[in-house]
C-alpha cells in the first residue's frame, strides 16, 4: 500500500483535531456527548484517510464512482448542516444579548426615576 | 387615559429635540425615547427635550428599541401606546385620528398608511413599499395598503398580545403577521409623511435593504 503525503497530511491534521477535543472535554468545556460525536468524525476521516478503499464498496452501491467523491459529498452535507445549528444558536444569542440590553437600560431609567423621587 | 409615545432613535441627534417638543406641545407629556446605541448626542438630546430616556448600551435595531419602549411603556402603566419616528417623518397632527379609533375602544391598533390619499413620493421608495406590501400579503395574507409605516397605535391589550422577535428592520412586517395571527382588529389611517432631505438620508434603505430584510425573514420562516 503506498500512502501519499495528502494522507500524511489529513491523518496529522485528524489526530490534531481529535486531540483539541479530548481536551476540552478534559477541560469541561464539551460534553462527553459532543467529545463522542467529534470522536466518530474524526476517527472515520482516519479510517477514510487511511484506506480510501473501504468505502469504495458503499459508494458504489450509492451510484458514486469513486469513495473519495462520497467523503467529500458526506463532509459537505455535514458542513451545511453544523453551519445551520451555528446559525440558529447565534440567533439565539443575539436575542438574549437584546433582552439583556433591555433589562439593563430599563432598569437605568427605573434607578434615575426613584433617585429623583428622593 | 395614559398614553405614551415611544420614539425608537438611533443616531438622530439633529432632529429628535423638534420631534419632542412638537410631541409636548400638543400636549403630549410621556414621550419614551429608546437611544439605541446612538454614536452621537442623541441621549441627551432627548434627555433635555424633556423625554424620558432609555438607552441600549449597544444598538439593537430598531426593533427592539421599540419593544423596549413598549415594554417599559406597559411597565408604567400605559393604556395607549403610540409608535412615532424619531426623524420628523410623522406629523403630530395626524396623531389624533390615529388614536380615536383605539381610544373608542371599536379597534386594538391603528396603522398609518400614506397610500390612502395621493402621494407624491420618490419612485423607488415607492416601488419598496410596494413590495413590502406583496411580501406581507404572499406570506401572511394581510391586505395593508402600507405595510410598513412605523407610526401605530396600540392598546394596552395589542401591546402585550404582539411579540416582536425580530431585533432589525423585518419587525415591521412581523408586527403585521402578528395583528393577523392573534386577530386584532386593527385599522389603517390616512397620514402624511414629510418627505424631507434628514429623512431621506436616514431613511431605511433602498431595495438592496427591503431584500435583506425579506431572506431575513425566510430564514426565520425556516428555523422557527
């Protein structure tokens, strides 16, 4: 089996990848959950980096000539979907941000009226 | 009955001190200026107009500084409450026949619309609105003449039952699918809008702005 410095490069890059993860699950930052989901994707890039044959079979059942194109196709889809739960959990943030502004200079106002009462 | 006027202003130093004291002048004594993270005076500006002030530490879009000043309007009591805008557009003197229908009691929001009478308005201005009023008909099937006039009047009911989510321009719109959902009786009134060259300037943008804010209100579409 001959590997090629492109596999070099993504089992490197894998490794490091699963190595931030491990810790920063040490470091309570994810959930073991989370930590297992980037576990299975970064441990079947490896196995894909390593030997690109074994999903030669399932790509071929699926229509796709060669299983490089069925990784790339999987990592896109997988792209767009981690790019849509970024969206909405943004979104999310913004409005707590909004509700917190509002609070904050509700409660200004509230502070100055009492003060003034006084 | 308390009625209280909330004037949503971001960076409108140089006309909001007209807008509250022509507001005071007619009479007019709970005026509630949301500073939304303005990068000129305007806080103070307002603050000595004789307003009461809120400020967003940082700007939030016009949208929420108006569901701030509702919400505090609500907090204190308010039975009306009247949206106005902050750059000298809406005429004080429109603001009677907005609130009448309301104050009888016959209907829960008014809505200003400056496509009741003939209007001499600027083409693309005129082309955006129209399209804000196909958007809000395509999705919320809301027959509007104007869709997106910001000078309302609502009561205390409609104030609490519309809930604005959205922070930025698209509120507008949402406020309309809101009187629909929770079946407000509402009603358009006849206003004029001053055209001048302020209000040009910070006007809410040309077409490029109403088709941000319309894929903005898609992707909320899909997500909720």
């Amino acid at each position: 089996m001959n590997i090629t410095i492109i596999q070099v490069i993504i089992v490197v890059f894998a490794l490091f990848a699963w190595s931030r993860a491990f810790l920063r699950m040490r470091g309570k930052d994810i959930s073991v959950g989370e930590f297992s989901f980037w576990s299975l994707i970064w441990i079947a890039v490896l196995i894909v980096a390593i030997s690109p044959g074994l999903i030669g079979g399932v790509s071929g059942i699926l229509g796709i000539g060669r299983g490089i194109d069925l990784a790339v196709y999987i990592s896109i889809l997988l792209l767009f979907y981690l790019v849509f739960r970024v969206y909405v959990s943004l979104d999310a943030q913004k409005n707590e941000i909004t509700k917190l502004v509002r609070e904050i200079s509700i409660r200004d106002v509230k502070i100055k009226d009492s003060k003034k009462k006084k | 009955m308390n009625i209280f006027i909330v004037i949503a202003a971001y960076n409108e130093g140089k006309s909001i001190a007209k807008v509250i004291s022509g507001l005071k002048k007619a009479g007019y004594n709970n005026i509630v200026v949301v500073d939304d993270g303005s990068k000129d005076d305007t806080y103070h500006i307002a603050l000595n107009a004789g307003a009461t002030v809120l400020r967003h530490v940082v700007n939030r879009g016009q949208g929420a500084a108006l569901k701030t000043g509702i919400e505090y309007s609500l907090r204190s009591g308010a039975d009306i409450i009247v949206t106005f805008d902050a750059d000298g557009q809406h005429r004080v003197e429109d603001l009677k026949a907005m609130i009448a229908p309301v104050k009888s009691g016959q209907y829960d929001i008014t809505v200003g619309s400056r496509f009741l009478k003939p209007v001499d308005m600027p083409f693309f201005r005129r082309l955006t609105l129209k399209i804000a009023v196909f958007v809000v008909w395509f999705f919320y099937g809301a027959r509007m003449t104007d869709a997106h006039n910001g000078f309302r009047v609502m009561n205390r009911k409609a104030a609490q039952t519309i809930n604005i989510t959205s922070d930025r321009m698209e509120h507008a719109s949402q406020i309309v699918e809101e009187i629909h959902k929770k079946n407000l009786k509402f009603k358009e009134v006849p206003v004029t809008i001053l055209y001048t060259d302020y209000s040009m300037q910070h006007g809410h943008g040309g077409v490029l702005q109403a088709l941000k804010v319309l894929a903005r209100m898609i992707i909320r579409r899909i997500i909720e």
